[in-house]
C-alpha cells in the first residue's frame, strides 16, 4: 500500500464524499461511484466547496487544492475500479447490499486489492464471507464529517489476514487520522458506547419528559457536548442512525439495553431523515435548524 496508490469509493453520500475528500487531499487519485449520477455531482460540488474553503482559512494551498479536486474520478461505472488497489464501501447500512456490492466488486478488481467495509455496526465477518478472497477484506470505519472527525477504526474480520489491520493503521496514520484497531463486536468501540447516548435521549423524549429541543439545550449549553443528541441523530441521517441501533440491538441478542425508539422509526418511515431531507427532529428547509412541530 502505497501513498500514490488509486483507491475507489462506492457511495457518494455523506461518508463517500468526505473520504473522498481525505484521500484527494492526501495525494491519492480517487475513483468516487454511486448508482445515482446526481449523488456523486452534489458530492463533488460539496467537496470543490470544502477544500475552497480550506484554502481562505490559510490551511491549504490553492496548489494543493487544485490538485486534490483533479484527482477526484467521479463514475457510474465500477469496471472503472480495475486499478484500484484499496476500494472502500460506503454504500447503505444494508447487509445483503453491502454482500452483493463486494460479489460485484471483487471480479473488477486485481486479487491482491484490499477490500474494505465503512460499516457503523455490521458484522464484518458476515460481509466478508460474501467475499471470494476474505482474507483481503476488514471494516474501516471513518466517523462523519471525515475530513474533520480524525478517528478511524479498523476492525479486521475473523478471516481477515495477519498483518493487514497493521498495514491500514500506517496508511491511515499517513492520511491525519488516529486509528485505533477494533474487535469484530456490534457496533465496535464508538458506536457501542454512543446507543445509550442516543437511546437514553429518546426515551426521556417518548417518556414527555422534556423535548428534542430541551434535551439539546441542555447537553450542548450546559454538559459541554459538541452537539445534542437530536441535532446529531439529525445530522447523521435516521436511516443510518436507526439501522445501526438495529443491528446492534440485534447484535446484543436484543439486549434491551440497545433497544430502537418507535419516535425514530416513524421519522424513518414517514421519510424524514434529518438533514438530508430537510425534516428530522428539527426543520432545516429555511436553511437554520428549528425544532419540527
Ligand atoms: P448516504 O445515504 O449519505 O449515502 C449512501 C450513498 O450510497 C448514496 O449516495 C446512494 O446512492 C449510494 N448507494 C447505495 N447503494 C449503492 C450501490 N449498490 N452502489 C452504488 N452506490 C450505492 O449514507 P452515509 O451516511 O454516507 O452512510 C454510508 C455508510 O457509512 C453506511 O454503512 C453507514 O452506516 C456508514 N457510516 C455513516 C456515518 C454517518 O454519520 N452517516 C458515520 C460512519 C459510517
């Protein structure tokens, strides 16, 4: 693994784009994919805007900027990944999607390509055994947005090989970020450890105990979190968000200490994702976050 090598995301959203963006400015040439071509637009858009902003604060140059944007390869067409020598997946927090992606995948590929899962909270195992050379597959799991957040966790399944988990952590240590090597457990380190944060949240809300907006106030005004735990299931996206207590729920042996909240699913379902649908807990169609009625 080389600090030139071409490495292929699939998934433009949120995490797609922001890895995107880590490895463009880290010197690697990109091939960014999406089955939506106006996914991977709105992504490259999002990160030429990020890095023009990078340069106004002073951080980077308009040299460098200009040519992490040229080493961005945005495409629909996976046989595009032929070159690839690390591809990572950032595609729905799905298990049969996430299988079926790397059966596609792994005959674009050379054999000796690292495959790799951004999964929050699947079992890497169960997307490896998808895999006809498991050995060359881990999970490294990037926190949102990447280009700001600096933690990166490489969880090496059961049939990944010795040595590999090594590797990653020397290339991700090379890209600014700190990794740390986690187990192959639902929801690994930071995942596990944030359900409560969210679910806890939840039920004092469901309970009528005190609202969204409160509970936000409170934490962010007075307990010295970065975010409240509303805005952030918000902005992460109550798809994903939801998906992972699931899983991990279901990872437990439904262990009711993980258990999901009816309040989101409905968010889910009546399709307010937060965010990126402009109506999660709070309304962001005005373009400022207010609490939703
Ligand atoms: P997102 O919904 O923003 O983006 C997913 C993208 O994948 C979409 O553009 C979609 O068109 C594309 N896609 C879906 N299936 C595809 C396929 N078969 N082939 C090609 N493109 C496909 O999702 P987000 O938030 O970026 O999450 C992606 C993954 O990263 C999930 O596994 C999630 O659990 C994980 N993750 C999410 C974090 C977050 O805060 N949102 C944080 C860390 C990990």
């Amino acid at each position: 693994m080389n600090d030139h090598m071409t490495i292929g995301i699939i998934g433009s959203g949120a995490m797609g784009a922001g890895i995107a963006q880590v490895l463009a400015v880290a010197g690697h040439p990109v091939r960014l994919l999406d089955q939506h071509a106006g996914a991977l637009e709105k992504a490259v858009a999002g990160i030429e805007a990020n890095l023009r902003r990078l340069v106004e604060k002073g951080q980077l140059t308009p040299d460098a900027a200009g040519l992490a944007a040229a080493r961005l390869g945005p495409t629909t067409y996976l046989p595009d990944f032929a070159d690839c020598e690390l591809v990572i997946e950032a595609v729905a927090e799905d298990l049969a999607v996430k299988q079926q992606l790397f059966r596609e995948v792994e005959p674009v590929v050379a054999p000796e390509c690292i495959l790799a899962s951004n999964t929050s909270s699947l079992s890497l195992a169960a997307i490896a055994a998808a895999c006809q050379r498991p050995e060359r597959f881990v999970g490294l799991h990037f926190f949102n947005p990447a280009p700001l957040m600096r933690l990166v966790e490489i969880i090496p399944a059961v049939q990944t090989r010795a040595g590999l988990a090594d590797e990653l952590r020397a290339l991700v240590t090379r890209w600014g970020k700190q990794p740390v090597v986690a187990q192959d457990t639902p929801g690994f380190i930071v995942n596990r450890v944030a359900r409560p944060f969210y679910g806890e949240a939840l039920r004092i809300m469901e309970e009528g105990l005190a609202d969204a907006p409160t509970i936000d106030w409170a934490l962010t005004k007075l307990g010295g979190f970065r975010m409240g735990p509303f805005a952030l299931m918000d902005f992460i996206g109550h798809d994903v968000n939801y998906r992972v207590t699931e899983a991990v729920f279901a990872g437990f042996y439904f262990d009711p200490r993980y258990r999901p909240s009816i309040a989101q699913k409905r968010l889910l379902e009546a399709g307010y994702l937060g965010r990126k649908s402009g109506r999660g807990f709070y309304n962001y169609a005005a373009g400022a976050q207010v609490p939703a009625p």
